[in-house]
C-alpha cells in the first residue's frame, strides 16, 4: 500500500458512482489512504493503464458516502452518528424526538458498518461499533431496529449481535419502557435462521450479568474485547479470498 503522504501526492481525480446515481470526484489518494482494499483496486487500473477513472462502490450511497469523507478529513463520526450528537440530543429535543433520531442515527451506523465492511476499513469499523454502543447505551433498540440490522448487516456480522443482545437486554430490563417482543417476531425467525441462535448465544453468554449496567452487559463488543470480535475475526478470513475475487471481478 502506498504511504499517507505519497497517496496524497497522487492527483488523479476519480469519479465514485454510488447506488443511489450520485457521482463524486474524488482523489484517488484519499480512497488509497482510506483503504488496502480500494487501494488494491486502484493500483490494478493504473498497472493496466485503464482510462476508465469510474469507481462503483457497493453498499453506499450519498449519506453513507458524505459520512465517509467526513471519517477521512476528520477520523470521528458527524452529526447524529458521534459523540456530538449526545448533547444535541439530550438538550434540544423533546422525548419523543429524541427517540426517533436515535433510531435514525441507528439505522445509519448500520449502513456504514456494511460500507466499511465491504471496503475492509477495520478503523472506521470501531468507529462506527463505538459510536452504536454508546448510542443503544443511552436509548436502547426497539423490535423493528433489530429487524433492520439482520435485513442489513451481513450473515455472522457483529452488528446483527449486537442488535440481538441489546433487544435481549431491554426485554428483561425494561419491559414495559422499551417493549421488543411481538408476534412479528415469528417472521424474523422465518427470514433470519441466524437470529435465533444469537439470542441463545446471547442468553447462554450472558446469563449471569442480568444486574449488570448496560455498558458492562455489552463490552464484549467493544473493539478488540471479547470472544464475540474473535468469531468476527475468524470468519472475516474464512471470506476474505472469496470476496476480494468476487469485488475485483465486477471492478474488471
């Protein structure tokens, strides 16, 4: 991979087409610097000499994408996806505002985590799980957010998990406040295999810690901490070779 300095140094200027049709360009060198992954994509079109200078990338669109260049510039999190939300949210809002953005803030950090997953940016992959773990630590989930990470995230993901463990954690700590089950959920059984069995992991992992704070029931996905980052670990390789091949193939 080429250092931060010399990525910077390159000038050429691609242009980023996003799911939604939106087009930006952007220095090559700042999506080098971002990530091994792209940096790997757009080394091969410069050793084939490709003209091409188009960039499509998976899983982003203009939000998801906006939210990127402000991680590159800035190494944090904008608006209602970081720490600065917190203050904004607790004294300007009223309860039921806040809720509702805490909720979209949520289904944001999803889509990022996918983005970052795709591209491989372990960093902005923290960032994201850290800022999700403070935002559920203050507001909590609801059934239909849990619903949203398993249609989103990928299978085995440690966003789906994490969504499974925390609607867990409101059921049995505040039932009536932050209500998770419903009859719906048999639907989520019926598309999701995984979910119920991340609910008896979460169960069986976490039996004992029922007294716990919130922070502490869910510090084992706290970057780097954990069995639950080793099993993402793990199948992160098992997929890596896989992937790469499959994302190199549609860049060709």
């Amino acid at each position: 991979m080429e250092t931060f300095a010399d990525a910077f140094a390159n000038d050429d200027m691609v242009a980023v087409e996003l799911d939604d049709g939106s087009e930006y360009y952007v220095k090559s060198g700042m999506l080098v610097s971002a990530s091994d992954y792209l940096a790997k994509i757009l080394k091969k079109r410069r050793d084939k000499d490709m003209e091409d200078r188009h960039l499509r990338l998976e899983d982003c669109d203009n939000d998801v994408f906006v939210a990127f260049l402000y991680w590159i510039h800035h190494k944090s999190l904008p608006g209602l996806y970081g720490p600065p939300s917190h203050y904004y949210l607790e004294n300007t809002l009223k309860e039921d505002e806040k809720l509702l953005h805490s909720h979209k803030g949520q289904e944001m950090l999803v889509r990022l985590w996918r983005f970052a997953d795709t591209c491989r940016m372990k960093d902005f992959k923290d960032a994201i799980v850290n800022s999700l773990l403070d935002i559920l630590a203050r507001w909590g989930t609801t059934y239909d957010m849990v619903v949203y990470a398993y249609d989103h995230a990928p299978e085995g993901s440690i966003i789906r998990k994490m969504f499974a463990t925390q609607g867990l954690y409101d059921r049995f700590r505040q039932p009536s406040d932050r209500p998770f089950w419903r009859h719906e959920v048999d639907e989520t059984f019926q598309r999701h295999s995984e979910f119920a069995a991340d609910l008896v992991v979460a169960i069986r992992d976490y039996n004992g810690d029922w007294t716990e704070s919130q922070s502490a029931f869910m510090d084992d996905f706290r970057p780097g901490a954990g069995i639950l980052r080793e099993r993402e670990k793990s199948a992160e390789e098992g997929e890596s070779v896989e992937n790469e091949d499959s994302m190199d193939h549609d860049q060709d």
